[in-house]
C-alpha cells in the first residue's frame, strides 16, 4: 500500500480500476501522475500496469514454439 499525499490534488474514483486526477495547478497533477506511474510501470509482456487514458501499448511477442 502506498500513500501519495498531495494538498491541491483531488483523486476521484471512477470504477475499481479507474481514477481521475484533477486540481488548479497543471505541474502538480503531472508530478503526482507521473510518480504514480512510476509505482507500477507497464508489463512489456502482459500490458498490465498504471497506464493513462488513451496511451498506446505495445506488446512484446512471447517464444513461439516449435512444436505445432
């Protein structure tokens, strides 16, 4: 579990899985989105992870195997 503490940042949660950031300084909601996105960067193989809306993931091709 990890705090973020902020006091001109307002968090909103969406769904269980969705969040929305908002406050008067633009800086200060990047900085706190970025550090969050920092927590749990995207799995190059999965695609799960903290991502924005709207960002393109690219998923890295597993071995392929042999035998079929």
């Amino acid at each position: 579990m990890l705090y973020l503490y902020s006091f001109f940042v307002n968090v909103k949660f969406l769904t269980k899985t969705t969040i929305l950031m908002f406050g008067i300084n633009y800086n200060d909601i990047l900085n706190k989105t970025y550090s969050l996105f920092n927590i749990k960067k995207i799995n190059i193989f999965t695609g799960k992870g903290i991502r924005f809306s709207k960002q393109i993931i690219y998923k890295k091709t597993g071995k392929i195997s042999s035998y079929r």
